[in-house]
C-alpha cells in the first residue's frame, strides 16, 4: 500500500512519451541533480544512455525507468549504493519482500503461539 507521500511523488514524476530525453530532463523529471546521475551512470551499469555524435547523452525511456528505481532505492527506501546495485544486478530479492519476511515472521509467531496455547491446554 502507497503512502499518501508515495501517491503524490508517482504523480509528479510521470515520464513524457518521447523516444529520447536530454540529461537535464532526466534530473528534473527524476529530482536530482545532473552530477548525481553522471555518478549513478559510472556506478550502475544498468544505466548506459547513448551518446550523441555532440558527445551530449541522451537517455532512452528504459533508462529514465532505471533512474527512477535507483532513486526510489536510494532515497525512498533506503539503500545503498552497493545494496541497489545488487538488487538491480538481480543478486538480491525484491525490497518489497522486506514486507514479505515480516509478515511470514509474523504468521510463524502467531502459529507458534497457537501451538503453545494448545500445549498448554493439555497440561
């Protein structure tokens, strides 16, 4: 379920339908500065945007989807760098199952305390 926060920022940063956008774009769009996606291109290589014969980059729509799962990694839920680029790189679950382990967590608390329950009942 999406905080309130979550709803808004999805809003705000719907990405136009073009074939190709312009770094600048990309840090508006993603709410970053154009430094912070020139270090994420040498830190992730999911994220490779062409360059133009002007040596400009230009990111494709793959790519701003990419910019935006790391910054939500990054900035919304807290990973690292080290920790995202695990997880992009496929080395790792998805964050989502955070919330999975914790409900498992806590359908095996309530089955054990069910079966204590039971046990103590027989004594």
């Amino acid at each position: 379920m999406l905080t309130r926060r979550e709803r808004t920022w999805r809003a705000m940063t719907e990405i136009p339908d073009k074939l190709y956008f312009k770094i600048g774009e990309v840090a508006e769009i993603a709410g970053v500065e154009t430094h912070v996606l020139r270090f994420w291109e040498t830190e992730f290589r999911n994220l490779a945007p062409r360059k133009a014969n002007s040596g400009h980059r230009l990111y494709r729509r793959k790519d701003v989807e990419t910019v935006m799962r790391i910054r939500e990694l990054l900035y919304d839920k807290g990973f690292t760098i080290a920790g995202a680029r695990r997880l992009l790189n496929g080395r790792r679950d998805d964050p989502d199952a955070r919330d999975t382990a914790e409900e498992t967590l806590r359908k095996v608390r309530n089955g054990l305390e069910e079966i204590l329950t039971l046990l103590d009942g027989k004594t």
